[in-house]
C-alpha cells in the first residue's frame, strides 16, 4: 500500500512539475508567435525589435543574483508559483504596453520571470528524482515543446477569429492561471537538495554550494560548477544555433528546395523531442554522465560528418544526430547542478541562458565573415565542448524505482 501511495504521489508530482515547464514554453511562445503584430503596432525597426529581443535574455542573465537569493528565501515551490503569475502578468501587458521604452521594460521583467521559474522548475523536477529515486528530468523538458507547440496552436486559432493581442493575450493568460492551479496541489515543498551531512550521507561528503558559508549570500563556483556551466553554455549555443540557422544552410548550402529548406529545424526539434521523451530511461540503464558524453559526441561528430559530405540527404541525417544527441544534455546538467544547491543551480541556469543568447549571434557572425559552413562547424565543435565538459563533471546516479 505504501508504494502504491508513493508511486501515485510521484505520479501526481511529475504532472505538476510537467505544468511548469509546459507553462514557461507556452507563455514564451505566446508572445513571440506575435511580434509582428507588436513590431507593428509600436511602429518598431528590424533592429528595436532585435534589441526587444535582447532584452529577454538579458533580463534573464542577469537575475542571476536575485534568483539565487529568492530561491534561498524562498525555495523552489513559491519561487515556481510567484514567478510563473509573473509571466502571466507580463503577457496582460504586453496586450496594452503604449510605447517602445515601456515594452522594453516589460520584456525585460519577462526577461527576470524566465530565469526564476526555469531555475524554480528544475529545482522541483531534481528534487523529484532524489524523493522518488526515478528519472523524470528528459521527459519534463519534453513538455516545454509541447508548450510551445500549444501556444503556435492557440496563436493560429485566435488569428482566425480575430487580430487583437488582448482576446489572445487574454486567453492565454486563461490557460496559464488554470495550468497553474492545476500544479500548485502537487509541487514538492523541498525543492533544493539538503545538504550532504543534514541528508544522513557519509561524513566529508560534499554539501551544496551555500551550505557551508549558510544561507545568506551567494559563494564564489567550485570548478565542478563551472564545468557544469561550460557544459550547458555549449549545449544551449548547439540547440539555439540549430534552430536558428538551419533552414538557411539547407537552402543556400545544401541546395534543398523552398518545400525542403525548414525540414532542418523540423528534423533537430523532432528528433529532440522524441529522444527527450525516452531519455530518462537511458539515463536509468546507463547514467547521466554517459548519456551526455555519448550524446554531444553523436551530436558533434554526426554534423560534421553531415557538412563534410553535402547535400540535402546527409544534411538532415547530421541535423537528426544534432537532435537526438543534444536532447538529454541540459535536463542531465540541471540535474547535477540542482545536487550541488541553489546558487550552483541559478548560476549554471544563467550560463544557459547566455548561451542561447549569444550562441546565434556568435555563430552569424562566423558565418558573416567566412560563411555557414564553418559556422556550422563551429556548432559541432561547440557538442565535442559540451562532451569534454562532462568528463570533468561528477555525476549522481539513481536507483530504478523498480529495483527497490
């Protein structure tokens, strides 16, 4: 009866958790499916809308600091649900915002919401494994796609009725609040990892960061940590880049077809999707640190094969090694960040951040100055990167649920 009713509460904690991730992409989507309709209305140049971009993820990498403290204050169950109603806020804004300056603001705070629920719902979903000793962390990072595939949903079946942000700013922020009542019943209350002594682990085992200086101000990174971040700094520049410049080297590098061209983000983000939803029970056979090295390796080493060979064919089959490789390295690396505490969690979090931030921009300007194929390149040397990263990294390991 015991694990019956501890299998069920796990199972209603996964769900929970699922919410939150399927909030963040949703609500990231929302407002991005309209940016031509804002970019119109506010009257903004290609570049005020890149900057208005920027803006996001720089509010995002900066949170840093506060993110760390009010996970430590606190923790990851009200940080989750505080910063999640943020989120909603800001797409009831964003309906009505009257000027450039003020949505650059707004965006801005989005910016600081992203980076508290994304290190608020890792927090959870680690904290999930440790309780309920399974793997989850693949599958819960696969729900922020199907949120994001949701709010294009949500976004072309409102245009169909009618162009006002506020009806579909509004009805998203309908869906939002009830996912988030959904999961607020079902979060876990202790989010962050205990630390090791306090867990009943052996004595001289390594307590989370924060753990020895208490809880009160942030410690400077052990070098674990800052592998940990150099892991999900490339991993994210391998995921964001691909999204962002694949289509144009099918078309003007592999040569594919108008029909064909958006097949190469259609490849990376399904593939990943799909290996997403499998992965945690690779995670379980083998590792987490396996699963990253041999991934990023698959990753980098299948793309460059891809460009060395050309053509359309070989292009899609490296896209697909870039998908199905990269899709378990940042839930693996939130995982062994979240066991090191909050303030390892929220900096390596920030780290991923930057990485999607600057990783597209960095890659266009290799492109710029000597052409998509090494650019691309430099994407796969970016997965060999993330592969070098996880063998300096220590990694948890769990016990199957079912083995108990």
């Amino acid at each position: 009866m015991n694990g019956f009713r501890a299998g069920a509460e796990a199972r209603r904690a996964k769900w929970a958790i699922a919410a939150l991730f399927c909030i963040l992409g949703f609500q990231y989507a929302t407002w991005a499916a309209r940016l031509p309709t804002l970019k119109a209305r506010l009257g903004l140049s290609e570049t005020e809308l890149g900057l208005l971009l920027m803006a996001c993820g720089a509010g995002a990498a900066a949170s840093f600091p506060l993110v760390a403290y009010l996970m430590r204050r606190l923790g990851s169950r009200r940080l989750a649900l505080a910063s999640a109603l943020l989120l909603a806020a800001v797409l009831v804004l964003l309906s009505v915002v009257p000027n450039y300056p003020v949505a650059l603001l707004v965006i801005c705070c989005d910016g600081v919401g992203v980076g508290a629920l994304n290190v608020a719902m890792n927090a959870q979903g680690a904290a999930l494994e440790t309780r309920f000793q399974r793997t989850a962390m693949a599958q819960l990072h696969a729900t922020f796609s199907a949120g994001l595939l949701g709010a294009a949903l949500l976004a072309s079946g409102v245009n169909l009725v009618t162009s006002a942000l506020t009806a579909h700013f509004g009805a998203a922020v309908v869906l939002l609040v009830l996912l988030l009542a959904y999961a607020r019943p079902g979060l876990l209350t202790d989010g962050e990892p205990q630390p090791a002594e306090a867990a009943g682990e052996a004595p001289g085992a390594q307590a989370p960061e924060g753990a020895k200086r208490g809880r009160s101000a942030l410690t400077v990174p052990s070098r674990m940590t800052l592998w940990m971040g150099c892991a999900m700094v490339f991993g994210t520049v391998t995921e964001g880049a691909m999204n962002d410049w694949s289509a144009l080297y099918m078309k003007d590098v592999a040569k594919a077809s108008g029909t064909l061209a958006p097949m190469g983000i259609a490849v990376v983000s399904g593939m990943m999707l799909v290996a997403r939803v499998f992965a945690d029970r690779w995670r379980t056979r083998w590792g987490d640190g396996r699963v990253v090295r041999v991934g990023s390796a698959v990753a980098g080493i299948g793309l460059a094969l891809a460009l060395l060979a050309g053509g359309v064919v070989p292009t899609l089959a490296g896209f697909a090694c870039v998908g199905l490789g990269a899709a378990a390295v940042t839930p693996c690396v939130y995982v062994a960040a979240a066991a090191k505490g909050s303030d390892a969690l929220a900096l390596v979090a920030a780290m991923g951040t930057t990485g999607l931030l600057v990783g597209p921009a960095l890659i266009g300007f290799i492109a710029g100055a000597a052409g998509l194929v090494p650019g691309m390149a430099a994407v796969a040397v970016s997965a060999l990167i993330v592969c070098l990263s996880a063998t300096r990294i220590r990694w948890g390991s769990l016990v199957p649920a079912a083995a108990k």
